[in-house]
C-alpha cells in the first residue's frame, strides 16, 4: 500500500478514532491539504522532485506580494524596487538594527527581504514563518546578497556566540522557546522562514548552494541575523526540523545548541493524538526530507511495498524513519563540537523537571538566569499553549487524548517500534 493509497481512509483510521485530540502541541495551520504521496516521482536524474517553497509552508508572509501564478516569484510591499546600489550606511543599519527582521530569501535574484518589527511583537508569536504578520509598521527593505555581505565582512566581530535549539518535531520546542522568552532575558527567532528559503536552495542544488564562498556567504548573514536583540537580551535562533540539510551550515565552533529530541513512543502518541492534520504533515514531512536523503527515500518505499501493511503501520513506521533521519543528523553534529558547548535534552525532562531543564539550557548558552525569573517564566508559559499561547493549556484533556490513542493504537505503535529496533540503518548515507 502506498501513501497515496491511504489518503481516503486517514480520516477514519485515524482522525475520527482521535476525535476531540489537541494537546500542547496541537497544530491549528491546515498544512499540505492533498499532499498525499510520500515521495513524488523522481527526476530523471534520480533525485526526488524538488518541494517547491510553497509546500513547507502554505500560508505566505503577509508582507509579500504573491508573483505571476505558478511562476514562483515574490516582491515584498513597501520596499521599493532596487536592491543593488543601496548605501553601505543603509545596509549596515540594517543588518545590525534588531527592527529590521530578515523574513526571506530569494535565491533566483539572491535578494533578502526585511521588514520592520519589534521585540515584543515577536515575543508572541509562536512562529516566524509567516503564519502572522511579522512587520509592525509595513515597511520592508530588500538588501542584494552580495551587499549584505560584503557590509558584514566589514563589520567587527562582537564574540558573541551563535545560540542554536536543534529539534526534532512534535517535541515541546515551541514551548521551551515560549519559556526562554517569558524570562525577558531571551529573544528566540522561532523557525523564521528564510532557513527554510535556503533549505530549498540547497535541496534543488541551486548554483548558489554548490558555490562554497557563495553559501558560505549565505550562512554568515543568516546567523549575524539571529543574533541580533532588542534590549541587549541573549538571542537564540530555533529553526523549523523541516530544513534539516543546513543544521551542519548553522553550526561553527563559536555556537552553543540545544538539542531537543523525544521518546519514541511519546512521539508517535503526539503524531496520533493531532489526526488527520498532523499525520499528513508528518507525510509530508518525510516526502521532503527524501529530496535529501537517498537512503531515507528508499526505506520508505520498502514500507509502502509491506504487504498486508494498514494505514496506521503505514504512518507509525515512516514517522520513525522522520525522527532517526533527524536524530543521526543531531549526532553527526554533536561530534564536530565540543562537549561544553551543547546538550542533549528530551522532552520528557523538558516537561517533568522544567526549571531544571532551563537552567542547564541557560548553563549552555552561557547565559546567567536567575531562580525567580526562571520559576516565573515557566508558570507563565507552561499554563499556555505553546502553539496557540492566546488558549490555556489543558493537561487534563491532553492526558485524556493520549489515552484514546493508547487504547485504539497500541499493538500497532508495538510493531513499529519492534520493527525500528530491528531495522536500524545509517540514513545519511548516499
């Protein structure tokens, strides 16, 4: 059975049997509505079809204009048509201005657009993707890769290191950034769509991404991006899982990391206890993830061709190759730091021991919090939804979902683990 076979029945397999789910992480955005197939079909030269930008994320940044249909293309509002010939004065207040927030890249004219925010505008926002306005005055600017920088090429170098929280999905990311916020001495960039814009450049092996000084370039100006702060606070920079092909470019020898991973069991409960909507977008997910991931691709068509194999086995297996694909890449990264500079975390200790987990975060980051501010700040954003912070928080009906999905998917959620135990492969390889 394949993906695109199981699309008609998601609904009562899943969804109908999670009726009333919703939870922490509940997810509210309908992403990838009809992207049923786990992998398109290849390019003749073998390469899975390339995502286009608009299937990570469907809903666009309000401060862009949409281009012709089909065509790909984007202009922001407001920011006028010239990118080159902007003054060196102009670009660096822009780059060094924390209201100048880099929302996008456009790799086809290699242009960066920003736009106009304040700290506490996204302060509330659980995500950067544009999802929700981001501009708190509408103005925009958009600044030619090459000038960006070579400006930043010039600029010192304050030694300050890049702060990095490297997830995995469905794993209470969302909330440990809301809670670094609620301290007021953190500002975390919450999966801020330009990643994912240099993701898909990199996925379709854009010139841009095969140039070494050209990417190299690229990745300089993002992480000076994110590091930038309102009221000198500690910036942290959490991106989305999705564009896991660059979590090795974010990294160099001055960044401290987080990485956020979770039980295996407790993931694919929080896969099922979100239906339908999230187990298409975990589908989706892995569809991307095989643009990059050869090996990834191949084991998840040997699932599609199981005999006998039901939906909910289906869903179960391919979201446990999504979270060894990610954690493998967590490891390979670890290795090329040193010790004192990351640590590994799970959602389990996120949530049992908070104040104990965010303080060896802080510890990580080097970052000094103190023990008011920190019980302060997780009571304020642990009463919340992490993903919707305008709701309350319901451990109760939460406890009450997890249950409706142990009851219904038990022995299943037990073969697939049986079945990962006993097929575990390296899934960067290739």
């Amino acid at each position: 059975m394949t993906a695109a076979e199981i699309a008609a029945t998601l609904e009562d397999t899943i969804c109908a049997e999670i009726a009333g789910g919703g939870g922490r992480n509940h997810q509210s955005a309908r992403r990838g509505r009809g992207q049923t197939r786990i992998m398109r079909d290849a390019h003749p030269n073998g390469r899975a079809a390339a995502p286009s930008p608009a299937v990570w994320r469907t809903r666009q940044t309000s401060e862009l204009t949409p281009g012709r249909a089909g065509g790909g293309a984007w202009r922001p509002r407001g920011a006028g048509a010239a990118t080159r010939g902007r003054s060196p004065e102009d670009i660096l207040e822009t780059l060094q201005n924390p209201s100048w927030l880099l929302t996008r890249f456009d790799v086809a004219n290699r242009r960066l657009l920003f736009v106009e925010t304040t700290g506490d505008l996204l302060d509330g926002l659980p995500f950067m993707d544009g999802r929700r306005p981001l501009s708190a005055s509408g103005r925009a600017r958009l600044v030619h890769l090459d000038d960006a920088a070579e400006c930043l090429h010039a600029l010192e170098c304050s030694g300050e290191p890049d702060r990095l929280i490297a997830h995995v999905g469905f794993c209470g990311s969302t909330l440990l950034a809301r809670t670094l916020d609620a301290t007021s001495l953190y500002q975390t960039y919450k999966e801020p769509q330009s990643i994912i814009d240099a993701s898909a450049a990199k996925s379709v092996s854009h010139p841009l991404a095969r140039d070494r000084d050209d990417w190299g370039g690229l990745m300089a100006v993002l992480r000076s991006q994110f590091r930038k702060s309102f009221s000198n606070r500690t910036a942290v920079l959490k991106p989305s899982n999705w564009p896991l092909n660059v979590l090795p470019d974010l990294v160099n020898s001055n960044t401290r990391a987080v990485f956020l991973t979770a039980d295996p069991y407790a993931y694919l409960v929080a896969i099922l206890r979100g239906g339908d909507e999230r187990v298409r977008f975990m589908l989706q997910f892995v569809r991307n993830l095989g643009v990059d991931f050869p090996r990834l691709r191949e084991s998840v068509h040997a699932i599609e061709r199981e005999r006998g194999i039901t939906p909910a086995r289906l869903v179960l297996k391919v979201s446990l190759l999504a979270l060894d694909v990610q954690e493998q890449m967590f490891a390979r990264v670890k290795r090329g730091m040193a010790p004192d500079r990351f640590l590994s975390l799970t959602t389990e200790e996120l949530i049992k021991q908070p104040e104990r987990s965010l303080s060896a975060v802080s510890a990580t980051f080097a970052a000094r919090l103190d023990g008011a501010k920190q019980s302060d700040a997780v009571r304020a954003a642990f009463a919340q939804s992490a993903k919707q912070p305008w709701m309350g928080f319901d451990a109760q009906a939460e406890a009450m979902a997890n249950g409706r999905v142990r009851a219904r998917f038990q022995r299943d959620i037990e073969h697939a683990l049986a079945w990962r135990a006993a097929n575990r492969i390296d899934l960067l390889a290739g």
